[in-house]
C-alpha cells in the first residue's frame, strides 16, 4: 500500500515494494482488458488500482493495452490499496525512479485499538487493547509528533533487504525481524472527520501480554538533529492455535498524508496507536497523488481497456492514450530550453555551460523532450538521455 511505502527506488512504489504479491492461482486478477491494436507512443497513464490486484498485475494489463513490453511502474501499492498508479511505457520508464522520488498524498482510515502483524487489515490480529475513546488534545498531540522530519521503523512487512533476504520473507518465516529507523518527512498527517467510536468482532491469534505505552529514543538522522522518540512495541505472547474471536471498542479515523518518498502510511497508523497507549493499524488506503499526477488524471481498467477497444476499431489506430513524456518532464522538472544543436550534444553524453537561473532538471529541444540533467560546477550535466523524435 504504498507503498504504500511511497518511492523505495527500483519499486516500479510506495507507497511498497510488492511484500504480499505473491497469491494463490486462481485468485483474483480483475477485469480482462483489450489488446492495443498499435503499440502506444512514450508516455506515462495513471490508472486508478483497484484493491485486490497488485501493482503487477496492473502493469501486466497495461502491457496488453499498450502493445509493447516495456512498460513500468512509479511506486508500489499493496493489494488493499487504491488509487494514483503512474504506469511508465516505451521511454517513459526511465523517469519511473524520479517520479517514485516525488512527494504522495493519501488518504486513509486508522483503526485504533488493534494490532496486526502487518499493520494493515491483511494481517493476522496480534493484540487487541482496545480503544474506547480518544482525547482530542493528545490525539492533536500525537498527529503534530508524527508531522515533520521523522525517524520512522519501517513496517516489518516490506521488501527492505536484511542480510541479502527480504523483510518480508523473513517475516513469513517466522524470523525476528529488527528494521532500522529512516528519516523520512511527513508534510501533512491531518484528520479529515471526526473520530468515529464503534465495536468490532477481532479474530486474535496472538495473546497480548502488555501494553507498551512508553517511547524508545532513536537517534538523530543527521549530525546535530536532536534524538527522536519512538512508540515502543506493544509486547505479545505467541500464536495461539485457534484464532479466538473477541469483542473490542475501537476508534476509527480518516486521515489525510502527505509525505516523502520512503514512507510508510501503515507505519504511522501502527506508531500513532502505540503513541496514543493502544496499538493501531489500516483498514483503508488511497493514494490521490504521486507528484503531479493525481486521482483526477486516473483512468479504471475498464475506462483504459474501453478506448483501446474505440481505437482499434477506428481507422488510424495510435494506442492507448497516454501523457506524452515530453509532457511528464515539463511536470515534473525545471525544465532548460535548448536548441537543436545544445540537444545532439546532451545526446552524445556532453556537458554544456550551465544556464543562468537555478539548476534545471530537465532539457527540452524543438523535438521533444532531450535528457533529464544535473547542476555539476558551472555544467549542466545530462544522466537520463532519451531518443530524437521518441513520441514522433
């Protein structure tokens, strides 16, 4: 969900890099989508994820719908999550990492008074204290303490490496799992509606033995940031062979996010459990935007697979609809205008005297998009260097 885990590189995330995409055959793969009659040109289309398929799948039907192979995602969403899925196609897969970089925005709903073992709905319940009622002073209290530049612990059910194996399949295993803190910055942790009060049917697998209220003092990220203090774990015994159902008050919350690349959104919902001296995890999760592409931009599957359908059918097919990269990259970048001689030369790899003005991230030529670039001395230096005529 991100990622949910909002931008791990190489995640094309999170929003999260795939920790629960491997499913049972026959499980659901959502709706079968139409064949593009032409590969689609560069460019990026943002669907809108639906919850039970992975990230995956989705970028499996978009290969379908586009025509070609080459085709990625900007950021991982678990199969709970929904929303803002930026699909990259053709040369547009070089910008995934960047735009993976960009700041999210979600929404979701907290359930405080529960614990899961991956601090989301999809997880088995491993404590239930309960949450009768929430004081709105330590609840603004707690939201401003989660606000800002963080230390935060990644959720043990994540794709982070230790040792060389994945989190998360250690955590299958039944492994101890120790993550270290990561700073991220979380802009906005806010709630969107009043707590809502209510009682549900828990299936528990593990039996809680304490509570812990107090807080572990992680270090600071950088030289001279202070020490930060983190919830500490809420302590259980282990499985039980039953899952045994109980009855718990909880306290739902709807919440609005939006923070960095690396952040956990089930990471806040588990550490603002613990901070407010319950334990806490998602029962819902939506992400609206990935940089500047947002839930107004995002096509369903059936939207996608309908024009597919329309443009096969017609007589010049051009492909799926997308955002022509050139576009995607005046989005996103301080863009630096270049003629067509300054754009062969990018091509070639060479550097050029560095424009006046802040750094731009990105060349545009009079054909299109040229290379994303970095400010190096007094050169602007391309890293990223996309085709002549690509979306010709």
């Amino acid at each position: 969900m991100s990622p949910e885990q909002t931008g791990a590189p190489g995640s094309p995330g999170g929003a999260d890099p795939q920790p629960r995409e491997g499913r049972a055959r026959g499980q659901l793969r959502g709706p079968s989508v139409a064949r593009g009659a032409v590969p689609a040109r560069a460019g990026c289309v943002v669907i809108d994820k639906p919850a039970g398929l992975t990230s995956h799948d989705v970028v499996g039907k978009v290969r379908r719908l586009a025509a070609t192979k080459k085709v990625g995602h900007a950021g991982t969403l678990d199969p709970m999550a929904t929303g803002v899925l930026v699909v990259g196609i053709g040369a547009a897969t070089r910008l995934l990492t960047h735009i993976t970089g960009t700041d999210k925005e979600y929404v979701a709903t907290i359930r405080l008074g529960i614990a899961t073992t991956t601090d989301d709905a999809e997880g088995e319940v491993v404590a239930a204290p309960g949450c009768a009622e929430v004081d709105p002073a330590r609840l603004e209290a707690e939201l401003a303490a989660l606000t800002g530049q963080i230390m935060q612990v990644p959720a043990t059910v994540s794709a982070i490496k230790v040792d060389g194996v994945r989190s998360y399949a250690r955590a299958r295993a039944g492994q101890e799992v120790e993550l270290a803190a990561r700073p991220v910055t979380v802009s906005a942790f806010e709630l969107t509606a009043a707590p809502r009060p209510l009682t549900v049917t828990a299936l528990l697998a593990q039996a809680p033995v304490g509570q812990g209220e107090g807080r572990n003092v992680v270090p600071g990220g950088e030289a001279g940031q202070a020490p930060v203090e983190t919830p500490a774990p809420v302590e259980v015994q282990a499985s039980v062979e039953t899952p045994v159902p109980v009855e718990v008050q909880v306290v739902d919350l709807d919440v609005r996010v939006v923070c960095s690349a690396g952040t956990y959104i089930r990471a806040l919902a588990r550490d603002l459990g613990r901070a407010l001296g319950s334990a806490g995890h998602l029962t819902r999760l939506r992400r609206t935007r990935v940089g500047s592409f947002t839930e107004a931009d995002a096509l369903s599957l059936e939207q996608a697979s309908a024009q597919v359908e329309r443009d096969a059918a017609g007589p010049a097919p051009s492909g799926l609809a997308v955002r022509p990269l050139t576009e995607v990259v005046a989005a996103e970048f301080p863009i630096r205008h270049v003629d067509e001689a300054e754009a062969e030369a990018l091509r070639k790899g060479m550097f050029l005297p560095a424009a006046d003005g802040p750094a731009p991230g990105a060349a545009i030529g009079p054909g299109g998009a040229v290379a994303l670039l970095r400010r190096q001395e007094n050169h602007d230096r391309p890293y990223v260097v996309f085709p002549a005529n690509i979306e010709g």
